[in-house]
C-alpha cells in the first residue's frame, strides 16, 4: 500500500473510493457485478469491499437488491464548506429571487473545466433545466459558467478552448475567439448571458460573488426565451450576490 | 484486513472512514492532529490516510491548514436516495410553504433514534432554528420527531424510551407515559404539535408524508409561539405532504 499516493485506485482505501465513484447521477444504483465492472475491480473485492462500505453507511441496499449512497455518507457531504459556507450563507437570498422572478435560481463553483451546481431553486412557475445540485454543465454554455470561466485564470480559459467547445444547440458559442471576446464582456458588464446556448427556449443571466478580491461563486437565473428581460434581471441578481459576498466575508474573518 | 467487518475501523477502508467521521457540524474543520486523536488512530497513519482522501478529493486543505470534507465527497453524498428521490421531490411544495407562511419548513427522516434533517427551509421572516440540513435532533422534542416516532415500530418507542427523555425547556416531554400518549394523539389527529418543547419562543407543527403504507418522512413547520394557529398550519401542510406522497409514489413504480 503507497501512502499519499497519486494513483489513489492501487491502495485498499483508492479502491473503496473507486467503488464509491462507480455511482453518478446518470446511476445512482447499481448491482454488485456492474459495481465491479464500473470500478475495475474482480467481483469478490467488490463484494468484500461493499460489504464494509454499507456496514459504515457509506453504501445502503435497496429493496431490489441493488446499492444505493447511503444516508451516513450523505450526511458527512454535508460538512463540507460549499455546503456548510457558501450554500447556505445563498440560501435564502436564492429563496427571495426565486419568489420575485419565479425563475430558477442557481448557485454554482467552477471545478476544473466544469461547473458544480451547489444549489438549485425551481418551482411550478419555472422552466426545466438540466442542472441538479452536485451535478456538472458546461462553462461556455451557461450564465454561471460564463461568469465563473471570465473571472478565471488565464491558462484555464486557454485549457477549456483547446479542448473544444461542445455545441449543444445552433446557438451555442463553439468559436474560441467569439467565447474569449464574449468573456471580456462578461467581466466589463459585470454579468453574463446566454440565449437558448444549452437549451432552445432558455436564457440565462448571471452575475459573480465576490469574496474580496476573488470570484467564490456564480449566481444565476434561468428563463424562458420569451421572458428574458436581461437587463432587469441582471439589476434583481446584482444586490442579492453582493449581499451573499459580504456574509461569507464577515463569517470567514 | 477482515471482510464484511462488524467493526468497519479495524480495517484499512474502516480506518479511512473513521477520518472522516472525526468531523461533524460542530467540527468540520480539523488539524492532522485532531483528526488523529478523534480517530483514535496513530499521526503516521492519520498522515498518510489523509493523504490519499486528500487526493481523491474526500478532503480538502483550508488555507489555514486544517482539512475540511471535499467537494467530490459532497457531490457523491448528493447521489443519495434521500436527496435524489426525497428532498428533490419535496423542495418545490417547500418552498411554496413557506412562501405562503413565512415559516421555517422541515424535511427530516428517522434514522435510528434520532431525526436527520434532510432539507430546511428559512428565510428572513422566519425565526432561527437549531436544526440544519444534514443535522440531527431529537425524535420528542420536534414536531417532524413527534411525527417519526409516532409511526416507529413499537419496538423503536420502548427503546427510546427507555434511554431517557432528555429535556430541553421546562416544557419538554420527559415522561414516557405522556409521550407514549402523545403519540397516540399523533396518530389519530394526523399531525404533530410542539409548544416550547425544544425552544423557548418557537413551536412547531408536523404532517407525515406517506409514500404507500409508509411513513418515509416528516414535514413540519416551526414559528414564534405567538403566531401559532396550530390547526391552520396543519390543515396548510396536509396537502402539501399529500402531494409528495404521491409523487414519490409515482416515481417508485
């Protein structure tokens, strides 16, 4: 067994944690043989492995005998800062933007070349979106990715473009320059955004959280095309975000 | 290393998890050598075992040194049924409650003898609560807890009971056998009433939420004891736990 290994999946612990990573929103439940498919590890490790990870609670059975993330490991996510910080210092300002404009409300972190969706506020009045909370969108498709891609480090908006842009409708930004040009905008307006770029029928305005001298967070609403008064939305996010930036400053002093 | 282990921090997978149940909501930032002391495991291995979840992303370094629960272990507690099925089922009904009451609005399940929180919702009408989600309270002294108990095994009752009802204000419920028929009245009533039981100041009034022949969770409201029309509120959540019901219904078969 390496300590501090770089290969996390060659020591007793990675290998737990390959299992864990076997689940994702597109499967939250698995058996034991696509377990040990999904984790590349033979079918008696797996077994022996789940075993502990579900007597700790890291893992719980279901009813047809597939395997779920339980409920201990559920509760110990929680502590983490996103949660315990940023999520709920947004939370209910996300509440009261969400009772004035009837939009969907999105809190998001960049990670990488994504964006994390911490929170997501939607209600009858709202459109669906594909974000969740936990889950990963796009940078260069949406109002919070923009904004988190714009106030991001130089080298990591060069990586994103050099990867390639995935069109995901006719309108998406799929050209480096435009999306760099469209950036420097971004920063310049003070928000960011998109017009049917992820999904036909939605718009999106975003604006950042500042927390001091760095962007924390970006915090969105999502409309219908029809419905996109940018500009107004923009002036309704405006206030709400610096108010979130000037608790997680005071709670973090 | 023992397989399928009752006593999951003899192993090395146990040993990773006892890291991170050191942490918890009163202490969710910790030094190496408190993760080490409140593991019970020795500083080299404390070391190296925080090395490996460090880079897999189940912790993550502070600025000031400590370690705080990783973003990629928050992401993978999301997966979990109660938050994929349940809380994302209730969260639109709870937040039209408390759009349309000011409350706080609560979503707890019963996990042995306690209540876990699985989402609160409060704002700036709302008066403070202890409970957060992911956290934990007692089963008699909260109206969701009342609500749990109420439709616990019996088995469940006797043992907590038997424990000891530990009292928080001259008002809380601290002898069994007014417990027991409080309970009873929960049933027959269809809701939960607390008055100070928990709080000064603050009451509380629960629904269960039935998905089939079950009781998978509780939804209550707390406000100011001066504001409580306790029979209004009930007759305001009833539906709503109704509606959720039925959803989770649906979405199961």
């Amino acid at each position: 067994m390496a300590g501090n290994s770089r290969e996390p999946g060659r020591t007793v612990t990675g290998r737990a944690f390959s299992v864990l990573s076997a689940f994702d929103a597109e499967s939250p439940r698995l058996s034991l043989t696509e377990i040990s498919q999904r984790a590349e590890i033979p079918l008696a490790t797996a077994h022996r492995l789940v075993g502990e990870l579900e007597s700790w609670g890291a893992l719980q059975r279901e009813h047809d005998g597939r395997y779920a993330i339980g409920l201990r490991l559920w509760e110990i996510g929680l502590l983490a800062p996103v949660h315990t910080g940023l999520r709920s210092t947004a939370l209910p300002h996300m509440q009261q933007l969400h009772e004035r404009t009837g939009a969907n409300v999105q809190l998001a972190v960049r990670e990488g070349m994504e964006a994390v969706y911490v929170e997501k506020l939607s209600g009858r009045r709202s459109i669906p979106v594909v974000s969740r909370s936990g889950g990963r969108l796009p940078l260069h498709t949406t109002g919070v990715g923009k904004v988190l891609l714009a106030h991001a480090p130089r080298a990591v908006v060069q990586e994103y473009c050099a990867r390639g842009l995935a069109r995901h409708t006719p309108y998406t930004i799929a050209e480096p320059g435009r999306l760099v040009r469209e950036l420097a905008r971004v920063r310049q307006r003070g928000f960011a955004r998109t017009a049917e770029e992820m999904t036909v029928g939605s718009c999106s305005v975003a604006v950042p959280v500042w927390e001091g001298e760095d962007v924390v967070a970006a915090l969105g609403l999502v409309v219908q095309s029809a419905r996109a008064e940018v500009t107004k939305l923009a002036r309704i996010l405006a206030p709400a975000a610096e108010a979130i930036g000037r608790q997680l400053d005071e709670e973090n002093r």
